[in-house]
C-alpha cells in the first residue's frame, strides 16, 4: 500500500498519520482494499489527478452527437476540459479545452456544432476546428514584436471512436493504445456490435458526497450485490457470478434467472452473452454493463475528494420511449443505491483509527483497481509523457 510510494511528501505525511493512529483497531491481514487515508486528502486527490487519469483513456461522449462538420462535445479528464470535434474530412480531432493565451474555455456546452471557428470570450482568440490559431484582435499593437502563431493552436490529445460509438480521449502519449488499454474486453465488445445502438433519450446525472475510488471499489465488488440490490435477486443467479480482471479491466459476469431472457431475441453471440450480462470496468473510472441489446454506461468523474459526478446514458436497440424510461429508471435506483451506501461509508471513512477488513474472493475486482491506482499514484509521468504524435 503506501509502503510502496517512496519520496512522495504527500505519502510520507500520510505515513506518519497511520503510524500515529494505528493500534486501536487490530487489522492482523493485509488489505488492499481503500484505507481511510487514502479518501479526503487533497494533495493525494490532486496527485491522482495527474497520475492516474493523465495517462489513461477516458469516455467523453457519443458519435450522435458528432455527425456534422463543426459538432463537438466537451469533457473532463481530471481536472483538465477537453473537446472533441468533428473535422471537414469527418475525423474526430481532441483537444486542450482552453484557450492558449489565458486559459478560458472555448466551448461550453456539453454538445454542439460551432461551426469553422472557436472564439475565446476573454479576449476573442479564435481557433479553426483544426486547432489551428487563426485570429488575434489588433494583432500588430498587442504583439508589435509579433507572436509564432503555429507555436500557440489548441493543445491536441489523442481520440478514440470505438465500435463507431463510443469516443474516448487521453492526455498521455505514452499510454498503450485504446484498443490495448481495453484488450481483455475487447473481442466480446466487437460481438455486441455497439454501432447499431442507439442512445435513450435522456441521461442521468448527478453528484454525490463521495470519493472517486470509493465509487470505484463498489463497482467492483461483487459481494454487495444480492444484499444492496436485492430487488434484483429473482431476476439474476447472483451465486453464479463469475469475477474476472486482467490489466486495465475487470468483468463481474452476472447469468439470469430463467424469469429474465437475457437474449433479447440475438443468436449471434456467445453462449455466455446470452445467459446474462456483465459489470464490467475500463479502468480508471467507466463502469459499462453490457447487455445483448442494451449497454449501461456509468462513469464517475472526480470533482473533489468527497465529490464525485456520476453520469450515466444507456443505448439500446429497437426501444420504446416506454421501455427507456423503466430501464433509465431502474438504473437510477441501483445508482442511488450504491451511493446511499458509499455515503454511508464515506462518514466512517473519516476515521483515521479505522482499518479495513480483508478482501473477499467476490471483491478481488476492486481490490485490483485499488492497486492500478496506488501504482499510478506510485509513478511519476514520464519526462516525454506528452511528446510524440496524436494518433490512437
């Protein structure tokens, strides 16, 4: 755990903490699960916003939003905004969402079309869609020396349209490539053919009073499930649950009772596809659940360290307004849910005497990413981190 994170001042300090407050809880088994001082403190959330999510993939949104020239859609990889705009030549471009000269945004909505140019409201800036600067108001008084206009376009970072769907970005040049990141998902994610699916109609999104991680070690567990959730035990074989990870990924396979056909009238996947669906993760903070003819996305974007923006969209095929509207809502519920219980253990989380339990076999998948992320945490970015080409 923390042992492993040497010459960091923020882990050094909370190494004296733990130190200070250990014995009045006799914890006599390694756990890796989350430590009560890894949630509230501010230095280790804002170390984690460089290291763990400047180097990984992130979901920013849809191509159904990014069907025209000038359509874009805005995001968070961290704390840094990011945009992703459809170009002239229909490629998908991503870059900085700010401004180069005083770092205000350029675009402000979640989704739109702005046209050939980006305008900055500050001091009118403006950028083509490709990045590249374009405009500077009363350019030769500002700058009489003159400005190296190619130096200073939008910063560009690397985009990935998978399955003709989903778009994902990443800041680092140096992490694998999408396709790699997601490797152990990757083929059964080419059998849903997730490029026929088409969004509802309306998404969820809300915040909560809970850190990131805690939201991600519930995901990952599959221990909770039949208790927390239990109006979903008639329709799942929730003692059949079958725990998987590997790399940047986990998978908790959940097979269907007889009561719910998990088909959906497909016959072209596997035979585990189709007895039930999976709670997946892609690492460090997607949560998708793939159905035959359904996929639930839940991702959870750090805000502060007990505060954590859950934003949820479901895509599906051939769905009433009808069918939408009980699946959104039964999604909803199971969110509010784990959040009403994360809640509750974020107040208990503030004890700095409290130690966590072991892990179960049925939690092996959080105790997994818990590790992915103290080894992040663990490793400085690379000095050539953000050099290189854009390329997935």
């Amino acid at each position: 755990m923390i042992a492993d994170l040497e010459h960091e001042p923020v882990v050094e300090r909370l190494r004296r903490r733990v130190g200070e407050t250990g014995g009045l809880v006799d914890a006599p088994l390694d756990s890796p699960m989350l430590q009560p001082y890894e949630v509230y403190d501010q230095d280790l959330f804002d170390l984690e916003m460089v290291r763990v999510f400047a180097r990984s993939w992130v979901w920013l949104g849809d191509t159904e939003d990014l069907t025209e020239p000038g359509d874009f859609i805005t995001g968070t990889i961290g704390y840094q905004p990011v945009m992703a705009i459809r170009q002239e030549d229909g490629s998908v471009r991503g870059f900085l969402n700010n401004c180069r000269h005083r770092a205000s945004g350029l675009l402000y909505e979640p989704a739109g079309n702005c046209g050939k140019t980006m305008t900055c409201p500050y001091h009118n800036w403006a950028y083509n869609i490709d990045g590249r600067l374009i405009g500077i108001p009363d350019r030769a008084r500002m700058y009489p020396d003159d400005l190296p206009t190619s130096d200073y376009g939008l910063v560009p970072i690397r985009i990935e349209v998978a399955w003709d769907k989903l778009v994902f970005g990443c800041l680092s040049r140096k992490a694998p490539p999408f396709r790699e990141w997601i490797a152990p998902l990757a083929e059964r994610y080419d059998l849903y053919r997730f490029g026929n699916f088409t969004r509802y109609y309306r998404e969820l999104d809300e915040t909560y009073p809970i850190n990131w991680k805690a939201f991600a070690e519930n995901s990952n567990d599959d221990y909770h499930v039949r208790f927390v959730h239990r109006r979903l035990n008639r329709f799942r074989k929730q003692m059949d649950t079958i725990v998987r990870f590997e790399g940047r990924t986990c998978s908790g396979f959940k097979p269907h009772s007889d009561e719910e056909n998990a088909t959906g009238g497909r016959d072209d996947l596997t035979p585990e596809q189709l007895l039930g669906h999976y709670a997946d993760f892609i690492y460090p903070n997607l949560t998708p659940l793939p159905y035959p003819t359904q996929l639930i996305l839940v991702r959870a974007d750090p805000v502060a360290p007990d505060c954590t923006r859950l934003f949820s969209r479901i895509y599906g095929i051939d769905k009433s307004t009808e069918e939408q509207d009980f699946e959104l809502d039964r999604l909803a519920t199971t969110n509010l849910e784990d959040t009403n219980m994360v809640t509750e253990l974020m107040k208990n989380l503030r004890s700095p005497f409290y130690r966590v339990g072991p892990a179960s076999t049925w939690e092996g998948r959080a105790a997994h990413v818990m590790k992915l992320v103290r080894a992040d945490v663990a490793t400085p970015l690379a000095d050539d981190e953000f050099d290189g080409p854009v390329a997935p």
